[in-house]
C-alpha cells in the first residue's frame, strides 16, 4: 500500500531537483503556477525565487524543506557561541534561558546540560546573525513580502530524555504565541545544527494542517510534567498522517504557523540542537486575543512579564518589544 506519508517522501526527494515540467525562469508568475496546478495561490507570493513546484508543495503542506541552506562554518559559529552563553561568558540582555522541567528545581551548573531552551536573543549580535542571513531573507519573503519583522528567536537544545518523556514537544500550532495576523504573511524558519531524526526528537509536522483554523491549546495531561508554556492541541487527535522531518545539519523548513507540530523524545546522549526564528510581514497587525482561544496563553505571559520584570503590559505589547526589522521598513508591527 501506497501510504501518504510514502507519498510526501517522494515530493520531498523531487523538491531538491530542478522542476522538470516548468522551468523557474519560464513560469514563475501566480497565475502561470496557478493555472498548472489549477489552485488559487494563497500561502505564497508572487515572486521569482520559488520554483513552481516548491511554492504548490508549500500551498499543499504547510512546509518546504530547503537541504543545505546555512553553511556549517555558521552553524558552528552559532553553536560556540550558545556555548560561551552557557558558560555564563556573555550577558545578552532580555535572553530567557530555560531549564527542563525535569531539572527546574536543581542547581544551576554553567553548562549547556542546564539549558533546554534559549529565547530572544535578539541583542546577541552572533546568533541573531541567524536571522538576517540572506540565504533565509530569500525564502521568508516568499511568505511575509519585503518588510520584514523577526519576531521570535529560538535555539533549542533538546536534552537526553531524563526518562519521563519531558523533552517532548506537544503537538501544537505557533500561531496560538502570536497576537497579530494575518497568519499566511508569519513563517517560521528552523535550521538543524545537526543531524536530527526520530531517535534524538526530530521535528514532527502534520501536511496540510495549514488550512485549517487555530486550535484551543492547553497544557497536556502528562504523567512526568510538562515544561512551561509547551501547551499542546487540546484533545489531540487527528486524521492527518504525521511526517518525522529526517534533515541534515545546515537543512532548513520553512512553515506556516497553523502547520500541527510538535518533536518526539530524545532518546539519544546528545543535546539535540536547532535554532530558529519566526518572521512576520510588517505590514502585520495586532490583535486583542479577548476572548479567543488564545486568552489562555496571552494571560500566562502577562503573568510572567509582571513576576519576571515587574513589567505590567499587554499580551501584544510583549511581541511588540521584541520585535525587530530584518529587511525593508518597519510599517506596523
Ligand atoms: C512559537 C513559540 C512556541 C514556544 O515558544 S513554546 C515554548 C514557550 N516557552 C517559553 O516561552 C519559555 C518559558 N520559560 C521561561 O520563561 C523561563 O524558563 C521560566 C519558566 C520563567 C523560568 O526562568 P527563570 O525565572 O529564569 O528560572 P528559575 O530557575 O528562576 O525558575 C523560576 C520558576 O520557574 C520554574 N521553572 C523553571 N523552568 C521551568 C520549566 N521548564 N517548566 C516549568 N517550570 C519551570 C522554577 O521551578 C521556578 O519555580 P518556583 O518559583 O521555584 O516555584
Ligand atoms: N497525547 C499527546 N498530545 C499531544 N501531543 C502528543 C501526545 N503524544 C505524543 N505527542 C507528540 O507527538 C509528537 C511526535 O512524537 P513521536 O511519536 O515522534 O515521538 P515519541 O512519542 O517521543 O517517540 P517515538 O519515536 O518512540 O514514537 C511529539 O510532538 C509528541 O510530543
Ligand atoms: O523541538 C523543537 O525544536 C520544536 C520547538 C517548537 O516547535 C516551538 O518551540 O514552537
Ligand atoms: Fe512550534
Ligand atoms: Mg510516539
């Protein structure tokens, strides 16, 4: 039997090869695109940097995988300095580090065991470097247009599970985080700092889930905890077929943040490491999450911003500070 998964294996092998159909020089306009799958275009935008079939396979999945994209001499420079953080070498202003929730209450070793998670490293020159490499900037503004915000920064150092499955990720949509739309111009770029598969907690990504609506999110009901603010779909479970992202280090998927995912247990010694950042069109607005789904978790980072830094602020207000210009001009965001 002829799976669907076996089916996204197959376009994501064709996705590295030059389109053999349509070249990208002779058709590359929305309608030209359009007109061969015979789809409206929705998720992406008119421009000649996609190749006809990446944009339909991101129009159908919700993802694009890109083998290759940053350079190892990168990623290195990028893991050096993660290191040089853990050692407590540099202060990077409004950095949060986060512990696994399994060691949350033990002493703090200055090593990168301690650390599960860095967020907003906006104000670290190195690592933000991430975020304005050209090779990305290509592909975001597929997704977001030229005015380019990045919103949030993310490298993620999955721990060996200590046994009670808490460097899981619950499966769950980014755009449940974010106050501000409209969700098609928000992408999120993820970059394997090393090989990652299902044995160290790959990521995990439901195809097609893009089209449908924001989920209620809440903290999932497991046994050995759960680490802060890692809600999950409520009631997770689905009809769609999920997809273990196998990738290469310097690899890179882009994905829509209504895309369902989430990343399995690491069950190797290693620190699984990626770092990521997600962008937003400028030209984006703010939202007042009042009542929506996303109440929950906009009322837990308020909590968090006053306990934290004695900081009274709204929900929106919290993304608005983080919030930096990447490329083009800053127009609403
Ligand atoms: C598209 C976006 C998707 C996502 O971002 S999903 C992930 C979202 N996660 C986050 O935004 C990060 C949340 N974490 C944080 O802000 C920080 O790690 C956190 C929880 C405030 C702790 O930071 P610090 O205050 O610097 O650390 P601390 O050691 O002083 O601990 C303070 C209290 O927090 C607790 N804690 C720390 N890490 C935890 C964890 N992983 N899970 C659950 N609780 C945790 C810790 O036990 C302590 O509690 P208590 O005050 O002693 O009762
Ligand atoms: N009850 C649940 N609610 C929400 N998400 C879940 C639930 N159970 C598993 N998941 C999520 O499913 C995703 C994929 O997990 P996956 O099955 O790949 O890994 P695993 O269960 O940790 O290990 P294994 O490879 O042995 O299955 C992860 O994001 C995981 O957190
Ligand atoms: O495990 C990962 O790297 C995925 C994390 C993730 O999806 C998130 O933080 O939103
Ligand atoms: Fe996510
Ligand atoms: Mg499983």
């Amino acid at each position: 039997m002829f799976r669907a998964t076996d089916r996204l294996k197959v376009l994501l092998h064709h996705l590295d090869r030059p389109p053999a159909a349509v070249t990208a020089s002779s058709c590359t306009s929305a309608q030209a695109v359009s007109a061969h799958y015979r789809v409206p275009l929705r998720y992406t935008l008119d421009n000649d940097h996609l190749s006809p079939e990446q944009r339909h396979f991101y129009e159908e999945n919700g993802f694009l995988l890109i083998k290759n994209l940053v350079s190892a001499e990168d990623i290195d420079r990028f893991r050096e300095e993660f290191e040089r953080i853990c050692r407590r070498e540099v202060q990077v202003p409004g950095l949060v580090v986060m512990r696994d929730v399994t060691i949350a209450k033990s002493e703090f070793v200055p090593d990168q065991r301690a650390v599960s998670k860095l967020q907003d490293f906006q104000e670290d020159p190195e690592l933000f470097r991430y975020c304005k490499l050209p090779q990305i900037l290509k592909y975001v503004e597929c997704f977001t247009g030229p005015n380019i915000m990045a919103m949030h920064t993310m490298l993620i150092n999955k721990p060996p599970d200590a046994g009670k499955k808490t460097s899981r990720h619950p499966m769950h949509q980014d755009l449940h985080y974010f106050p501000f739309r409209p969700a098609d111009r928000i992408v999120c770029a993820w970059t394997a700092m090393e090989n990652v598969d299902r044995n160290n907690g790959c990521l995990v990504v439901q195809p097609g889930t893009h089209k449908e609506t924001l989920k209620e999110h809440d903290y999932p009901e497991w046994e050995g905890g759960v680490n802060k603010m890692y809600h999950g779909i409520r009631d997770y479970r689905s009809h769609h077929p999920r997809l273990h992202l196998v990738m290469e280090k310097g690899d890179t998927v882009f994905f829509h943040p209504l895309l369902i995912h989430g990343s399995g247990m690491n069950k190797t010694q290693g620190f699984r490491k990626a770092i990521s950042c997600h962008y937003a069109s400028a030209d984006c607005y703010y939202i007042d999450v009042t009542g929506t789904t996303q109440e929950n978790i906009g009322n837990e980072i308020k909590e968090l911003a006053l306990q934290k830094y004695d900081l009274d602020i709204k929900f929106q207000e919290s993304w608005a500070l983080r919030a930096c210009l990447v490329q083009g001009e800053r127009t609403s965001l």
